[in-house]
C-alpha cells in the first residue's frame, strides 16, 4: 500500500471519543493543506474495511475511520444487541495502515439525553431495504450526517456491497448541501463469491454454504443482462435460482443504478438481492453496464 502523500512512516491510529478533539485535529490539519480522508464503520472490520482504508490512504494524506455501532438503524427485533463488537481487534486490522484517528465515540454522546432529531429520507430510500427494514435509513442518514459534522472530511469512501445505502447518502449531501465528497469502491468477496460482510459470522457451516447463491444470483444476472433479458425477467430468473437453493427471499430486482427506480436502456443498471438464512440476513448487489456498452460489468471483484 502506498503511504499518504507526505507521510514519511507508518504511523499508530489515536483513538478519540470526543467529538469536539477529532473534529479539531482535522479542520488543522484542513487548515495546514492536507486531504483527509474518512471511512465511516460499525466496526468488526474485515478485509473490505480495509480496502476502504488503502483507498483513502491513497489519494489522502490523512486518514480517520469512525467505529460506531448506531442504534436507530437497527429496527426491533435486529441484531443490535448481539452486533459484533471488539474495539481491540479493530484498532489490530487498523495497525499498519496510516490512519492517523479513530472516532469510537459513545452511544449518549451521539445521541446525547432528550435527543429529538431524526433525518427523514425518501426517494431512493423508499423502495428494498427501505420496506424491509422501515426506520433504517433515517437512522443511516442521521447518524451519517453527525459524523459528517465530527469528522469534517474532504472525502468519505463506502462499500459498493450497500449499494443502496450510498445512494441514500449521495442524495442526503446533495440535497443537504454538505460540504463532502463521496467514493464507492468495489465490494471485497471471499474466493467463493460471497461478499464480505460482518453478519457472515452469524452462518452456520451450512448457512455459509447456502449463502453463496447470492452471487450466483448476481453471476446469472449478468449473463441474462448480456442476452438482453428485461429487468423482469432477469429478476424472475434471480429469483428461481435463489429459491433452488433454499434461500428465503426478500427482493431481487434489477432497476436504474443511480435512481433505483425502473431501469431504462441505455443506462447502467444494477442487480439487487437480500435473502435470509435463519436468523441472518444479507444483501449483495451487481453493477450492470448500460445496453450500448459491451464492456464488463462495474463493481463485480472477485
């Protein structure tokens, strides 16, 4: 990995929970000509994390990650209480990689006592996610902007695996006009596919298994897509192949990559999926090249 420009050696992350010191070192450091770049988390990072990391520390010269499990994006009945959480082994995945913070703050100081403020967000965050899981964008998109504001950036970088959610926040800078850049970067997959995702620590050995039929659904929805299947029949397709392999499906849908909406030709569009495997639930998705591009499909990284 290169170093962030100017850096000279590898530094240790300083771990800050308060907001008012973070955000101070990096209006100076702003101040002094110097990019920073910021990787927002929940923590219990792998390697796609990571990648996120190297990105920023690439065209940064300085790094800051937040590692913050936020409560109001989980709905009643989610995995809030049993998220995986180990500071330690997060600050261990961190070692080595030139970020110069780590905003771990606390619950109460993100939403300090008589709290009363949420962010409500619609159009891209209606449809998929949005109607499985009904509070979780508002709890993304407010949580994001408190971090937005701690953490005052020039650039933030996000996982295509969620590729919803960078849409949301895409369209919360844009109509909030918040003075950040956003980069989504390719999802990070394990050698068999399946994208690299916290939750894949819940499966079972035969959950883990079963789970691959995501991207198998997202392989065979970029073939179909090649052939020049609708959306619907693409989705159809997407659908037979996960129920073959006994995944309960939320949604599989192939819609406009920017809008999410119907997809028209010839815009991108992009393949969406989230299935359950017990009590686990994943998502995963596939970027698809507009009808008058012959070129490979954007995002798929394996």
């Amino acid at each position: 990995m290169a170093l962030p420009r100017g850096a000279t050696k590898e530094i240790e992350p300083r771990v800050i929970a308060d907001p008012e010191v973070v955000r101070g070192e990096i209006l100076a450091a702003r101040q002094a000509g110097r990019r920073v770049g910021f990787v927002p988390t929940m923590g219990s990072l792998h390697a796609g994390h990571v990648s996120l990391v190297d990105r920023a520390a690439d065209a940064c010269d300085e790094v800051a990650v937040s590692i913050f499990v936020n409560p109001t994006q989980f709905g009643p009945g989610e995995d809030f209480e049993r998220y995986p959480r180990d500071l330690t082994a997060d600050l261990a995945m961190l070692a080595g990689q030139n970020v110069r913070w780590v905003y771990a703050p606390a619950a109460e100081t993100i939403y300090p006592l008589g709290h009363a403020t949420r962010i409500v967000v619609d159009g891209p965050a209606r449809r998929f996610e949005g109607e499985a899981r009904r509070s979780h964008f508002s709890g993304v998109a407010t949580v994001v902007c408190r971090l937005f504001h701690d953490v005052p950036a020039d650039v933030a970088y996000f996982g295509a695996k969620d590729w919803q959610q960078t849409i949301v926040v895409k369209r919360l800078v844009a109509d909030l006009g918040l003075p950040i850049e956003i980069i989504v970067c390719p999802t990070v997959r394990e050698p068999d596919g399946l994208a690299m995702s916290s939750r894949n620590v819940y499966l079972t050995v035969a959950e883990r298994q079963q789970a691959v039929g995501l991207s198998e659904s997202l392989r065979l929805a970029e073939v179909l897509w090649e052939d020049g299947l609708s959306p619907e029949e693409v989705a159809n397709d997407m659908k037979k192949h996960l129920r073959s392999r006994g995944i309960a499906v939320d949604y599989a849908a192939v819609v406009d990559a920017e809008t999410l909406g119907p997809a028209v030709d010839p815009a991108p569009a992009v393949a969406l999926v989230a299935g359950r495997f017990g009590t686990t639930r994943l998502i995963d998705n596939c970027l698809l090249p507009g009808r008058d591009d012959q070129g490979p499909s954007i995002g798929w990284d394996l």
